[in-house]
C-alpha cells in the first residue's frame, strides 16, 4: 500500500516557518505519531525504509502520551507504507507557529472538502493554544467557508498544538491499518500494542536467516512484528500459559517456520546453539505471576537463552517495568551485561528494553 497525499497537496516542499501571508505554492508537509519514548526509533526505522535521509533532521515533540515527528521532505513518500512503528501518519497541507492566517483557513477548508465528512479533534500542549477555544475558532470558520465538521463520525481530522506550534493533519494510515496487523484474530489481556512490539523487534535488526525465539510469547505480538521484517525467519513461541499459546497459534502465519508451543521457558527442551536472536516481552508481575518472583524467574529464562544462542550469531532483547528485578538477575550471572536499547510508556508506565551484552 503507497500512502499520498490528497490531490490538492503541492509538490513544493519548505521548512516549518512563521504563518506569514507569502506568495506561491503552500508548504506541505507529514505528521507522524509514535509511542512516547519511540520517536528515535521510528525515526531510525524511516530511514530504513528510505522515506528520509540518513542524516536528516526531523522537527520532534513529545506530549504525554505521545510523540510527534514532522517532516517537510521526504526522499520517498512509499516508504511510509512499509513503517510499524508509527502510530498514525498524517499529511499536513497547513502548519506553523503562533497564528493561522487567512490563507490557511481556507487551505483547510478546501482540503477538508475533498476529503468529506470528518470530526475534529483538537491536541493541545502548552499554554499558548486553549483547546476548547480553537476548536470552536476552527467549527466556526470552516463553517462560514461552506465545510461543517460532523462529530458523529469516527473519521477524522486533527489539530495538534505544542507550544507556540501547530499542524493540521488529515490521517492517511493508523496501527492498526499497517500491513499484516489484520491477520490478528485474538488479543490477550496486557499484549503490547503491535507499535511498540515493532519498535523491540527492530531494535535486533532481523534478518531473514534468524531462528527467532521468544519465551514468554503470549498473543505472539513480538514474534508477528519480527515476521514483518523478517518473513523467512523461523519463528519459536513458548508459553506456559495454554489459553496463550492458542490464541499465538491463531495470529501467527501456519507454515514450516513457525512453531508455537506450550511449555516451561526455563526448560524449553529445544536444542543448544540454534538460535540468533531472542525478543522477550517479561512478565511484569502485574498482570500475571508475582513482582517478587521476578529475579528469580528472570535469570533462569535468560539462562536458558544463554543455553540455546547460536556460537557466533546471537542477539537478545529484554523488555520489562520492572529493571530493579532483571538488573538482579542479570548481576548473578557471569560475563552478562546490560545495554539499554530503548524506552517506552505502555499503558501510562515506563518500560525499557535492553540488549544483552554476552
């Protein structure tokens, strides 16, 4: 799938400046939302995909439940398609800082008529915009240029704010349209949401030859989102739980490089030195198992790992709130470290991810 921009975009590109009335043709420019803590990564994953320049400079914000990236070019609007990690992407026919001008007024209006219906959702960080009071600003005007916001529908357009700035995004995908997320057929209580999940598989750099194991692979979230980068890698899910194991069984692809089992990852029973990479999202303690049993569960998984890494290939990543209890049971194991790789909010907590240093 190849997002573009509505018809009515130009093709001209500038950076993000004060709204003074200018001559020629109006600035575009992308919106992308990711997790807050993830905007590094997805700004890593864009230009992996070669949507952006290596060394490009994207304007970043951070609100408290998100983070934004703009971006006022791309090197290839295709590779927008292929990001997981993204929440939502939106295109900007109008941005700025401070006030918007006539001239945008009616830029939204004409681009909000070539869309149709939508409701209006209205972010606000900072002090400078009052939410509830631009959101009335924008109904009101829009409607005297012929355009009447519906509130009713679940289409729609948004206004984010953060300080002094402010971009008017029309969405063009969200998560849960990326490729391959609708072949999910059961969530667990407490997955982590397929962004986040993306953003710790691509922190190991997958590879098609990679046996891939997770150990703890509940609703096989981490595992999918790997096969996303990585389609001919081979696929271990172990679970403890069964009710897990079959719902793993249910959103992952059926073929010879998949396998999903019900067993004990301490005492996986799987074969020493096989595989490359482990991503694991570890049991917090809150929604299952106890908080005190953590250390000592944490250190017999990544024992058990440390018994089935592959000689000279081998990469591992640990994902957990709670850092006290694997910092523990990473401290009891000899010529083991730590290296933090990332760090995300899910569900209002933070969480890191760590590469293990063997």
């Amino acid at each position: 799938m190849k997002l573009t921009a509505p018809r009515h975009s130009s093709k001209s590109r500038r950076p993000v400046t004060s709204p003074k009335e200018h001559t020629g043709p109006a600035p575009t420019g992308w919106l992308l939302q990711a997790p807050p803590g993830l905007a590094a990564s997805l700004k890593r994953e864009m230009t992996y995909v070669g949507a952006i320049e290596r060394r490009q400079n994207l304007f970043i914000s951070r609100q408290r439940n998100h983070d934004l990236l703009f971006v006022n070019k791309l090197k290839s609007d295709a590779g927008l398609s292929r990001l997981r990690i993204a929440e939502m992407i939106l295109f900007c026919p109008v941005f700025g800082r401070f006030k918007i001008s006539q001239r945008q007024l009616g830029s939204m209006a004409e681009a909000l008529k070539e869309a149709g219906p939508r409701r209006l959702v209205v972010s606000v960080t900072g002090k400078h915009f009052q939410r509830h009071d631009l959101a009335r600003f924008l109904e009101r005007e829009m409607s005297a240029r012929g355009y009447e916001f519906d509130n009713e529908i679940e289409d729609e357009v948004w206004m984010f704010c953060i300080d002094e700035s402010y971009y008017f995004g029309m969405p063009l995908r969200k998560a849960r349209d990326t490729e391959g997320r609708d072949q999910r057929l059961s969530e667990r209580r407490g997955a982590l949401p397929p962004p986040a999940a993306a953003a710790l598989a691509f922190a190991l750099a997958p590879k098609n030859d990679d046996v891939v194991l997770d150990p703890v692979c509940g609703s096989g979230t981490l595992l999918a989102e790997f096969h996303s980068y990585a389609p001919d890698a081979r696929l271990i899910g172990l679970d403890i739980d069964p009710e897990a194991v079959e719902i793993a069984r249910a959103n992952l692809p059926k073929n010879e490089h998949v396998m999903v089992e019900r067993r004990d990852s301490r005492k996986s029973g799987l074969q020493g030195g096989t595989v490359t990479a482990v991503v694991a999202n570890l049991p917090f303690g809150v929604q299952f198992g106890k908080r005190e049993d953590n250390p000592k569960l944490y250190r017999e998984i990544i024992e058990e790992c440390l018994r089935l890494r592959h000689p000279t290939n081998f990469r591992a990543l640990f994902f957990t709130s709670d850092v006290e209890s694997l910092q523990k049971a990473v401290g009891a194991l000899k010529g083991i470290k730590l290296e933090e790789a990332l760090r995300v909010k899910v569900r209002g907590e933070l969480a890191v991810g760590y590469k293990l240093e063997v």
